[in-house]
C-alpha cells in the first residue's frame, strides 16, 4: 500500500496558509434561520442573526461558506481535474460509498484506528477518499480547512419582500399564498476567513479561484440566488502563508508528487512567521495559485 503524503496527516504541522477579505454583498444577500422564523420575526423567511455588539446582526455562517466552496470545488475536480469525488452529504461521503473486499472505507479505517494502526489508516483513506474529502473532511477525519463565520462590518439595513409561492406541477401561482423574505440589502461589508493546514499548493489554488469566481458573481452565496440574490465583491484581500519546513522563503514547495511549486517572489513579504501580502499583492498571490490549480495533473 502506497504511503499517504505527509499532508494528509493531522500529526504534524507543515503549513499554515489564511485567506481573508471583506467582501460587499452587491444584490440582496439572504442566509435564512431555519423553516420557523424566530418569535418577534415580522417575515415569514428570517435571515439568520447573530447577537454580537450589543445588537442582533446578520452574518455568514462559517458553515453556508464551507458548502458554497466545497460544492464548487466537486464541479471544479470533476469539470477540470477529470477526478471522481463524492458530494459529502451525510451517508454519502467516501467513508460510506468506497466499498474494499465488500467492507465500507469508513469500517475498514475504524479498526485500524481501534487497533491504533494510525498509519494504516490514514494510508487506507489516502488510497481511496477522493480529494474533497481529504480537503473537508469526513467522518473519523478531521478538515484541513476551518471557515470562519463572517460577521458585517459597519451598518447595515434589512429590509423584506413578498412573493408568492409557485406551484411546480403547473407553474400557476398558488391562489392566496404569499410569503414575506428578509434579506441584507445591497452595501453591508462582511469578513470572510479561510483557515487551512497542510494543503497542497494546487488545493490553495482551488481556493483562490473560487474567490474569485465569488468576485465576478459566477458564485453567490446563500438563498434566492435564481432571483438575483447572493452576489459578493471583494473589497480587499489579505494572504498569509507560513511554511514550517523553510521559514522565509519565498518559494511553497511541493507537499506532495502532483504538486507544483509557487513562487512568491516580489509578490509577499515575510514578517511575524508569515508571508504576507495584501491589496493588489494579495491579487496577484491568489492568481499565481490559481495557475498552480489550473497545471497541476491530479489524475493517476
């Protein structure tokens, strides 16, 4: 059995790569609170709020972000890497769908676990998980990427609209079936963060390209995006690396065989551990990344 790249281990610590930007919601942005709206909702869709400064506020939650990435990064394996990777819904990740010898991927790497065969465990799911959830995780494996739930910056307005709901089978509207929806009207800021550990050069480059697919409004995020909700401009970004293996240098080295290495050169500068860049520097990191994503071979 092939050893797994030192990456996909949790046990050491090679790199530390975070991605943050304030992006600006440019249409109404909705992230809903659930099928109930909570007591004292005057809409019958609320958005979701957080108690934060003394105020309820809307926010992003790290998780809506982490869907909208992965969901995005499976087209992207598929439509541009040619691989095979599972959607990662609940019993439907790799663990639950790899079959070895007629024995689920996710039975065979809990007894290797309970027999503290760390290794061959984590060379077994290296063997047959599928990049996603190598990148998000999966059950019995822990993510190599956190997203941090992004909280408005500054003022912000919420306002509501009434629709009414469509029946499918006809398309006729459904007769006295009105609704009210809260959404973020257009302007409000909010920081978004990315936190990562040990990914490969091609993976931060996945990362990058979804940023900006976010940034031109191929990506919107949240509900009611056929209605025009959802898109996101990044106001500014800020990147910073930092590579226990050869602090300071300017160059990530590969972390595993299907890697390309990505020189930052002029483009960062190394203070307090990291490499940092911010503004236009920040832009030309995630475009070199992603030309790392859009080189590297990932198949077999």
């Amino acid at each position: 059995m092939s050893t797994a790249p030192p990456w996909v281990s949790h046990r050491i610590l090679v790199r530390q790569a975070i991605l943050q930007a304030d992006v600006e919601n440019t249409s109404p942005l909705r992230i809903g609170s659930g099928r109930d709206p909570p007591l004292g909702s005057q809409a019958d869709l609320a958005v979701v709020r957080i108690y934060r400064n003394g105020r309820d506020e809307p926010y992003i939650p790290g998780s809506s972000l982490k869907g909208v990435f992965r969901s995005v990064g499976e087209a992207m394996a598929r439509a541009e890497k040619n691989l095979q990777v599972c959607s990662g819904l609940a019993k439907s990740t790799c663990m639950d769908l790899k079959q070895i010898d007629g024995v689920r991927l996710g039975d065979q790497v809990g007894s290797k676990l309970r027999r503290n065969d760390v290794e061959g465990a984590i060379n077994l799911f290296n063997r047959y998980a599928c990049l996603m959830c190598k990148i998000f995780g999966a059950p019995s494996y822990g993510a190599h990427v956190y997203f941090v739930d992004a909280y408005v910056t500054g003022e912000y307005t919420i306002n509501t609209r009434t629709g009414i709901a469509i029946d499918r089978r006809t398309g006729a509207a459904f007769r006295g079936a009105l609704y009210t929806v809260e959404y973020v009207e257009p302007g409000s800021t909010f920081r978004l963060g990315i936190h990562t550990t040990n990914l490969p050069n091609y993976v931060l480059g996945m990362f990058a390209k979804i940023m900006k697919m976010v940034d031109r409004g191929e990506v919107r995020v949240g509900g009611f995006k056929t209605r025009g909700f959802g898109e996101l401009k990044l106001k500014s970004v800020n990147v910073r690396i930092k590579d226990l293996r050869k602090p300071g240098s300017m160059v990530l080295e590969k972390m595993d065989e299907k890697d390309i290495e990505a020189d930052l050169g002029g483009l960062v500068e190394f203070r307090d551990g990291f490499l940092h860049a911010e503004g236009d520097g920040a832009h030309q990191v995630l475009d070199r990344l992603e030309e790392v994503w859009d080189r590297a071979n990932l198949t077999d």
